[in-house]
C-alpha cells in the first residue's frame, strides 16, 4: 500500500527559477513530514521537514508546506541552482513508522 | 564525526549464498534502523532497534532476514539463501533519542548494493 505519493517522477526548471515538488499521503495519523534529497551512489540527505501542527517551514532557500486537508505538502526551492539536481524524496511519520514516495528527479538547468 | 557508515559498498553474490551487511551509526544515536531500496521506489522500512533492542520489524523481513545489534552500536543485516528478489539498495540510519519526537530525525548512510546473479 502506498501511503505517500510522489506523482511527478521528474522535474526539469531552469537556474534561478522556482522548482516545486508535489507528495500526497492518504494516512490522517502521520505526523511528521521530511523532504530527503539523494545524489547518485549517497544515501538520502535530511533536506528539511515540517510537524504537523504547522503548514509552513522555512531554511534558507527552501520551504515546506503542508495542507492538511487537502493531505498534500510541497517543497519549493528557490531560486534554484544546478546543485539541486538529484532525486528528492518525500517522507511520513508517526512513531518510528516512516513512509518514503517513489521520488521526484530534479534536473536544475544552467 | 563521520556519519553513518556502511560496508561493504557493493556485494555480488550468487543465489543460494549467505551474506553479510554491517551499519556504523553516528556514534551518539542510540536508535538505527534498516531500509530497502529498489529501483525507482522509495526506502521501505525493514527493522528498528533502540539500544540492543529490536523493537520492530516489517513484514518484508522474511524468516530469511535477520538483523543484530549486539552492544547497541553496529549492527549487522544478514539474508540467508539469498533469491534474485533480494537484489536492492540496502540502506542503514540512525536518530537520536535525546530529541524528543516527532524531530526524531533519521539520518541514513550510503547504503550497500546488493547484486544477486
């Protein structure tokens, strides 16, 4: 069963532009949500996450945001920078029980 | 500190064969867990352990599958007769306890590639 979702399998946006990318979960009990962003042959890098009391974080060029109701959350970067490009991944928590989307391959164009 | 470390980087083995996997988590964090990772997918949770103690376990560990922490530091992910099936990234991570849930944020090592011919 897939609990958390990440429809976009990839995203291309040109330097300097905003990149958003999407996750949907299904599971009301998650309370915890984390962006981990991945490079070729690394293992997933913590980005930035977000409780579920709140519907924004923010940590320099990237920001989090969460709509409960809607059970979506979203991470835009911006701007954005070649060295974003990597696989990110969206993740859900409550307890020590995590859910990771399928990921969403960012390609940051110069 | 360095990290989470895991090794070996890479395993080809053959069907049929046991292998071995070891985790060094970052040496304050008292709770390590194990994922799997296949290709185009996600991490998907194997098993959990706080201290020594292995507190939970996925369905996705087969009889197969076992995993230690024996002094509540490294910890070894052994499969035995390993199946095509097993092939994946194998991913280790670790958290602190002394952050307080829900920051109890994981963070994960390189991972081990498991290849079974």
């Amino acid at each position: 069963d897939q609990q958390v979702k990440q429809n976009s399998p990839s995203l291309s946006v040109q330097e300097g532009r905003i990149s958003i990318l999407n996750c949907d979960y299904t599971n009301s009990m998650f309370d915890y949500f984390l962006w981990y962003k991945k490079y070729p042959a690394e293992g997933p890098t913590f980005l930035i996450s977000i409780s579920s009391i709140k519907d924004k974080n923010e940590d320099g060029r990237f920001t989090v945001f969460l709509n409960k109701s809607a059970k979506h959350l979203s991470l835009h970067i911006v701007p954005s920078q070649p060295g974003d490009s990597a696989v990110y991944f969206c993740a859900a928590r409550r307890d020590n029980d995590m859910r990771f989307g399928a990921g969403t391959r960012l390609t940051v164009k110069p | 500190d360095t990290g989470v470390s895991q090794d070996p980087r890479h395993k080809i083995t053959k069907r049929g064969q046991n292998v071995t996997f070891r985790c060094d988590p970052i040496s304050e964090h008292n709770r390590l867990y194990w994922y799997r990772q296949t290709l185009g997918q996600g991490p998907e949770f194997l098993t959990y352990f706080q201290n020594e103690a292995q507190l939970e376990k996925s369905r996705l560990l087969s009889d197969r599958f076992s995993a230690e922490r024996p002094k509540g530091s490294f910890s070894t992910l052994e499969i035995q007769r390993t199946e095509q099936g097993d092939s994946a990234m194998y991913l280790c991570a670790s958290s602190s306890l002394l952050t307080r849930a829900p920051t109890d944020t994981q963070y994960f090592g390189p991972g081990t590639r498991l290849t079974v011919l």
